[in-house]
C-alpha cells in the first residue's frame, strides 16, 4: 500500500483532458476551471497544479510525444513550438481600469528586466488582455487576458500560426453566458 501511495504522488504531469479530434485532426483542452482551447493537429496539453487548493495551473501545449524537460528551457519553445498557459485568479476587474492596471503593471515588469518590448491591447473572444513582443534580451511572445474569474497568461518563443492558434481560441464560460 506505501509504495503505490509514494508510486501514485510521484506521477509526473499528464496530459489532462481532450475534446475528441475534428476531421482536421485539431482538438481541444479543457482546463480544471472550465476554460477552453483548441489545439493544432498532433498538440497535447500537458498540466500541473502550483498549489494545493488548484488555483494555479500550468499547462504546456506541445507536439504528442515531446520530452517534458524541453518545458524548462523557455529558450526552446519557438522552435520546439511550445506554448505555456498560466491560470491563476485575477488580480484586476475586466474593465476598462482593470486592464489599463494589467497593462501597467505588464510594461513596469518588462522594464524592471531591462528588455526591450511592444506592448499592445488584444482581444480574445470577449476577453480583454494586453500582449507584450519582446525584442531583447531574447525574442519571445506573452499574452495576458483578463477573465471572469481568471487571469491567463500565454508564453511562446514566437508569435506563429500554433502561438495564435493556441492564444485566439482561448474560451472561458464563465465570461462569455
């Protein structure tokens, strides 16, 4: 019984939930907060919690098959075609100050590292979110939306077909009722 116990909470991440695959072979991922995304053809979620209460998730969408410790590596995501999702609660209303706070404080973060960046408003369905190229010191992609409940926070090494894909098909049901 111990050792299955210590087998059990040893488990690395796993693939979480997926929707059946379309005749293009796309799918989707649902989260654990009900929050959904479709991924390309031959993509997997792959997802963990930060916390105990599972108020923080993390998931990876990456090609079937591909090495986990390739997630460590931010360095390698645009050419492996990476995408990290972070969930966690929202820490500003989704509103007009709300995402000019998200903004703010997405600008201040990016320059306290000294990188160089463009930062632009998005909109994903009918989320708001504020999106950051970074120029230097290495390029790479983030997205920030602004939730019902969440805030989802979208990292890739570029910004491709599978990083819009990915990022623009992002649904949360608690928003959009």
């Amino acid at each position: 019984l111990g050792v299955g116990l210590y087998t059990l909470l040893q488990k690395p991440p796993s693939a979480a939930p997926r929707l059946p695959e379309t005749p293009t072979g796309e799918s989707g991922f649902v989260g654990h907060r009900g929050w959904v995304v479709r991924l390309p053809k031959e993509y997997v979620g792959v997802s963990e919690f930060r916390d105990k209460a599972k108020t923080d998730e993390l998931v990876h969408f990456c090609k079937k098959g591909a090495d986990p410790t390739n997630f460590l590596d931010e360095g390698l995501f645009g050419q492996m075609g990476i995408v990290r999702l972070e969930v966690s609660p929202r820490p500003f209303p989704a509103n007009p100050t709300g995402l000019a706070n998200l903004s703010a404080a997405v600008s201040r973060k990016a320059s306290s590292h000294g990188e160089k960046f463009i930062l632009k408003n998005i909109q994903v369905g009918t989320l708001p979110g504020v999106q950051a190229n970074i120029q230097s010191p290495f390029p790479r992609v983030e997205a920030y939306i602004l939730g019902q409940n969440d805030l989802y926070f979208f990292y890739g090494g570029q910004e491709d077909d599978v990083w819009r894909d990915i990022v623009l098909s992002l649904r949360d049901a608690r928003s959009e009722n």
